[in-house]
C-alpha cells in the first residue's frame, strides 16, 4: 500500500493508464445524481485522472480538482484546456484553498492509499475546506470476490494493493468530521440498477437518484465500492 502514496510512483502509473480511465464515466454520474442544486462549488481531491470533474463541470457544476502527481495534472491540463484554471497541483494533506471555500468535498479510491493515520490528517484538512457535505468513496470489503480478484492482482501489479474497508471501519474514521453519515453501495455488481442505466443513456440525475434510495443495501456484497456522505460538523 505504500507505494500508492509514493508521487513518483503515480508520475509513472498516470502516464500509462490517464487514457484508459477516460473510458469509464460511471463515478461522475453517481455524484450528479447525489450532488443537491444548491451544492455549487465542488472539490474534487486525488483526481488522478480528473474524468469525473470534467464531467461535473460538463453538466454545468464548478468543479476544482487537486493532484499530486504533476503528470497527472499536466495531462489533464492538455485533454481539458477549457477547465485548465480548475486543474491544480496541490497536496491533499495542506490544501491551497480558504476555511470553507468549497459546498461539497469529494474523492474516489483516494483513502485506500493510506493508513488510519494520514486519513485522520486528509480528514481534517477536507473538513476545514468544506463547507456542507464531504463524499468518499472507498473500496468495499463486503464484496468477498472483488477483495479475491485484488488479492491475486496485486502480486503483479501495485495499483491492485488498495486497502478495503467495512462499513463500521469508514463510519469510524469519518465520524470525527462528519455526522448524519449514508453510505450506499455504488459499482459494477448493480449492473441491473445504475450502470445499466447509465449504459443505456437513462442514468439522468432523477433516475438515479430513485435507484440509490429504492434499493439502499440489498447489493452490498457484489458492490465495487461504498460511497459514504457525511456533513460535516
Ligand atoms: C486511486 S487514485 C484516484 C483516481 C481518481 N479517482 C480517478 O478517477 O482518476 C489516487 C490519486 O491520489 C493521488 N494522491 C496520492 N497521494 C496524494 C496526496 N498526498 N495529495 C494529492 N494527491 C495524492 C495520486 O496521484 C492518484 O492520482
């Protein structure tokens, strides 16, 4: 797990898989459907690829995202020159940006780069910038097979080493920061629900959204990950 929070390491990774991420919008459409109307400033932390904030900001929300990695952040800059002045390189540990400046702070696999400890630090700071409702999306440790499937692959290759967590093991570590915490499981195993409906061109912000709500954890051990919302305090 280290080296997922190792810079020069995702210098390398960005410039072999930035394109390939391109292919799979299913996370911002996820967010959209979450995202309240009033909720108009949006962070985006560890954006790696930055798919999900050219989205956001395709769909008419003010999406700022932060990377590390200056390849990540300079091939961005050059796929989506009309949001280059939303495109920053910063770390998420000492965050460049005012108490309170964003409604909504979000991430996608970011946590499952670190230990309790640095998570407890990345909270803090994501609070402090945030003004309303923090998202996270971490990888699920109730879907048994996904957690096999990681296992194998990781012998080759590091970016498959990302820590899992249970839904007692995220609400602790949010809770310090956050109160009236959700958490929806979200992610290829609803193949029939949400990313079907994104598949098919119907996943607008309504439907989901009904989706989310009508069949809450029934899918929680065949999900990718677990996205968790919380106020923060
Ligand atoms: C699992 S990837 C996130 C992928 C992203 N959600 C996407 O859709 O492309 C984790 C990202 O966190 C970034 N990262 C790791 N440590 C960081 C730090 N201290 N500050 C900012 N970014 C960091 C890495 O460069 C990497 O892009």
């Amino acid at each position: 797990m280290e080296l997922l929070n190792n810079k020069n390491y995702w210098d390398q990774e960005w410039c072999k898989i930035f394109d390939k991420y391109q292919n799979d919008p299913r996370f911002a459409h996820y967010l959209y459907a979450i995202l309240e109307r009033d909720e108009k400033r949006i962070l985006e932390i560890g954006a790696g690829s930055f798919r999900d904030m050219e989205k956001l900001n395709k769909w008419d929300i003010e999406c700022y995202g932060i990377d590390f990695s200056n390849k990540s952040v300079e091939k961005a800059q050059t796929k989506f020159p009309q949001y280059r002045h939303l495109i920053i390189q910063a770390n998420a540990f000492k965050l460049p940006f005012d108490d309170s400046f964003f409604d909504v702070s979000y991430h996608n696999g970011f946590w499952s780069c670190f230990s309790n400890d640095d998570i407890n630090s990345l909270a803090c700071e994501q609070s402090r910038i945030t003004k309303k409702r923090m998202i996270v999306a971490v990888h699920n440790a109730h879907n048994s097979s996904f957690v096999e499937y990681f296992n194998k692959l990781k012998v080759d290759d590091p970016l498959y080493s990302a820590r899992f967590f249970t839904i007692s093991e995220i609400t602790s570590l949010l809770e310090k920061y956050c109160y009236d915490i959700q958490i929806i499981p979200v992610g290829k195993g609803k193949k029939l629900y949400e990313d079907y409906l994104i598949n098919l061109g119907l996943g607008s912000r309504d439907n989901l959204k009904k989706c989310f709500f009508y069949h809450k954890m029934d899918l929680l051990e065949h999900s990718e990950r677990l996205l968790c919302i919380g106020q923060v305090k």
